[in-house]
C-alpha cells in the first residue's frame, strides 16, 4: 500500500474540506455560547467516507484554513483568534474526532462503527469542555451545562443515521470511481 495520496483522494479530501466548512455555516446560536453547527456531523462523515488517514487530512486542512484568516468557520470567521475563542477546543479536536470515526468503519461491523462515532464524539466534547472552561476560566460543571449538555440529542441522531448515509455515499463513490 503506498503512503502517497492520489488525485482521487486529493480531490475528495479537498471536497470534504469543503463540505466541513460548508456545514460549518449552518449555524444556530444558543444560550450557552456554543452555536450548534453541523461541523461535527461534517467531520465524522469525512472519517466515514476517506477512512480514518484521509478523513483526519480533511478535518487539519479545514482546522489550518481557518487558523490562516480563511473563513471557514461558523458564522464565515476564521483566523487563530476564532481557536484561543472558548469554543477553539472542539476545533482542534477535529481531526482526532475524524481518525476515530474513520477507525471504528474500517472494521466494516456496524456496532464499531457506533463506538467510532461515540468515541469521536467524546473525545469533541472532552477537548471543548475543557478548553471553554479553561478560556472562560469556567468550573467543568457550568462547561458540561453550556458547551454539551444541548448536543446530546443532536450526537445521538448523528450517531445513529451517519454509518447510513456514510455507506450510501461511499456507494455512490465506488459507482463513480467503476464509470470512469
């Protein structure tokens, strides 16, 4: 197996950068100073789809866009003052979020699919509680209160539809890929 990247993956690295910070644009603001994005939906389905290197290349090429000015993130921001923000530990949490992911699909059985997804979502949550408490100088109850405790529903709809829709799209992609 080469280590080297073709311009298949390249371009379909490049097209889940994009569909990330897409996602990222579907923003709701919330009380607790955490908008609910579609980012994280976004980042697992990368590692889904490319599989745990190439879904973790899609979330740092996303992360290092926006930490340069691109604006990538929620509400069309970037730059590194949007990651020293409260909410910058579940951006940096990205591409460990995707490799995780991107893991548990790589077995091909459906309940390690769902422990990728669980683990990659704890491993978001830990990394954006912690730094919101550490940003806002915030105890980790009020943290858990403001940055997870409203993502909860939302994570386990993710969890449960994305292997899903994951493999629906790595089908199509395999149609494409026999056409050309």
């Amino acid at each position: 197996m080469s280590s080297k990247l073709t311009v298949r993956e390249l371009c379909q690295i490049a097209l889940f950068t994009a569909v990330i910070a897409v996602c990222a644009q579907i923003a709701i603001p919330l009380p607790g100073m955490v908008p609910f994005t579609l980012q994280a939906w976004a980042v697992c389905l990368a590692g889904l789809v490319l599989g745990p290197k190439n879904g973790a290349i899609a979330a740092i090429v996303y992360v290092l866009l926006g930490a340069v000015g691109a604006p990538v993130f929620a509400q069309f921001t970037g730059g590194m003052g949007v990651i020293l923000r409260h909410t910058g530990g579940f951006i940096l949490s990205f591409p460990l979020m995707a490799l995780l992911a991107g893991l548990g699909e790589r077995t091909g059985k459906l309940p390690l699919v769902f422990a990728g997804l669980a683990a990659a979502t704890l491993v978001n949550w830990l990394a954006g509680m912690l730094y919101f408490s550490w940003v806002l100088s915030t105890n980790l109850t009020a943290a858990f209160a403001a940055a997870v405790l409203p993502f909860i529903p939302s994570a386990i709809l993710r969890t449960a539809l994305l292997p899903f829709v994951s493999r629906g799209i790595k089908a199509a992609l395999a149609a494409a890929k026999v056409q050309s």
